[in-house]
C-alpha cells in the first residue's frame, strides 16, 4: 500500500490581503486576480525548492523527483490551492544504481553507501499504450515507443529463481516519505510563506499601476 501523498500550502498574510482590499475598494474582481496570480507563481516556486531540497537528501535527479508533483490551482469563485508530491514509490532504477557481477548496487541517500541488491538487474522493458508489460530482457515487442527502464528480479521459490519470468521490479521510497522528513521540508515551509507574500504585493503594486 502506497503511503499518503504530501499536501503543503500557505496563506496570504491578512495585512497585506486587507491593504489589496483598501487599495482596489469596489473591485474584488481584481483582489481575487492579484490573489490567484501570486499563489500560481508561489507553486511553481514551492515546487522548485522542495525538488531541490529532496534532491540533497537522496540520488536521484531534480527533474525525476519533479514528475512525481502535481498541483490544485487555484481559480476564480475558488482561490484555495495545494502544492502535492505523490505518495506512490519511486522506480529503483531512478536513483544511482550501477550494474555489477553480483547484480546492482544503489545509492539512495546521499549519506549513506551503497548497498548491493544480489541477483537484481537492470533492463528496459517495452511499454503498451497506459500499461507496462514486463516481458524477458530482449526479447522483442511492440512498445508506444521507447521504454521504461527498471531494477527487476526473477521470483523465489524454495530458496531458487524459480524461472525466467514473471519479473519484479523493485522500488525505493516516495518522493512523499522524502519530503516529509524534517530537514527537507521546513527550509520549504519556511520560505513557502514569504515566497507568497512577496508574490502578492508584487501583483498588487502591478494591478494598482494600472489604475494610475
């Protein structure tokens, strides 16, 4: 069972969503605007740093950990908003692995050595339409195009590999169960705030420009 997905936000200083209020008096209209447009920016921005922060933590490159966020943006009628990383785990093979005699070895996090997974191996599997089909290394099939590259192992029966196929691929941890460790996720939590409020008053001096 995948662990739950992280879900961050933050809030608009009321201050400063009081000041937007006084200053466009009669026009919520563009209060909400200068509010959607700031906390579209500040996800993107909230994204950025937790991408680089979980990628001091463990081996695998910023724009893999990247594919694994989504966010709910905000619209007009609805401003709330959340930045999401998924909860599902992570492909071994997208962490630094490295083919050996005795199977692969792999370095999850960065402070920590490596281990060797026995028997593990490294292959490209074809891939159909939404599906992955796990088939022999080598052996022929008709893909969508290109493939997905995994850290597999043969089933265990008794002790021994008990045949050729099926396959398994073997998996690290969510990009979630990473970011929820305190020492990435509060350099976010702690900049995601000011990042928003920066982001507003921004907006706000451009909408109130306008009106001069």
């Amino acid at each position: 069972m995948s662990p739950p997905s992280q879900y961050l936000g933050a809030r608009i200083d009321q201050e400063s969503l009081a000041e937007a209020r006084r200053l466009l008096r009669g026009m919520d209209s563009l209060v909400e605007r200068v509010t959607i447009r700031a906390i579209k920016k500040t996800l993107k921005s909230v994204g950025a740093a937790a991408a680089r922060e979980i990628a001091k933590e463990v081996n695998v490159r910023i724009g893999e950990v990247k594919k694994t966020f989504s966010y709910v943006v905000p619209r007009p009628g609805d401003v709330s908003a959340a930045f999401v990383a998924s909860g599902k785990s992570m492909p071994l093979a997208a962490f630094s692995v490295r083919k050996t005699k005795a199977g692969v070895s792999v370095q999850v996090k960065r402070q920590s050595g490596r281990k060797q997974v026995k028997h593990a191996f490294m292959a490209t599997m074809p891939i159909y339409g939404k599906g992955m089909v796990v088939v022999q290394a080598g052996e022929a099939g008709r893909g969508s195009g290109g493939g997905h590259v995994g850290v597999f192992w043969r089933r265990e029966q008794g002790g021994k590999r008990a045949g050729r196929l099926p396959l398994h691929e073997l998996y690290g941890p969510s990009i979630a169960d990473i970011l929820s460790n305190d020492n990435v996720l509060e350099p976010v939590l702690s900049s995601s705030g000011e990042i928003l409020d920066k982001n507003f008053a921004h907006e706000l001096a451009f909408e109130v420009s306008r009106l001069k």
